[in-house]
C-alpha cells in the first residue's frame, strides 16, 4: 500500500509519498479542501494510506482510501 503524507508548508498544503523528495500534489486550499483533494489523488493512484500532520507539527491522523483497503478492523 502507497503512504502519503499531508503537511502545510509556506502557505500551501503539500500531498508527499512516503521517504519522497518533492510533493505528488501542491494543494492551494483550506485543509478540508486539501484533503478532499488528496484523497482523490489517491484513490486516481489506485489507494493508499493519507497520513494527516497538524499544521504546526505534529501527527493528527490517518485515513486510507478506498475504505475497502483498510488493512485492519477498527472503529476509526
């Protein structure tokens, strides 16, 4: 499963692959929307984990897309 990672970075949400250099996807939004559209890029890239940073560091969560490829059970 591909691992992405949401993280704010000078103004702008930045989508990275997991261990990646530069950013899949540069999101000029508010968060909702950043997420809405990362996690449309990843279902496009056939699924994956988003791994969601607070904007001041910091982890806040994670989602994976489609729900179908979630690889455990949990209420989250």
């Amino acid at each position: 499963m591909k691992n992405f990672h949401l993280v704010q970075e000078d103004g702008v949400y930045k989508l990275k692959k997991e261990n990646a250099q530069r950013a899949s996807k540069i999101i000029d939004a508010n968060k909702p929307e950043a997420i809405k559209e990362a996690r449309d890029f990843i279902t496009e890239q056939g699924g994956g984990s988003l791994k969601i940073h607070k904007n001041k560091g910091g982890f806040q969560e994670e989602r994976t897309y489609p729900k179908s490829k979630d690889p455990r059970k949990s209420k989250g």
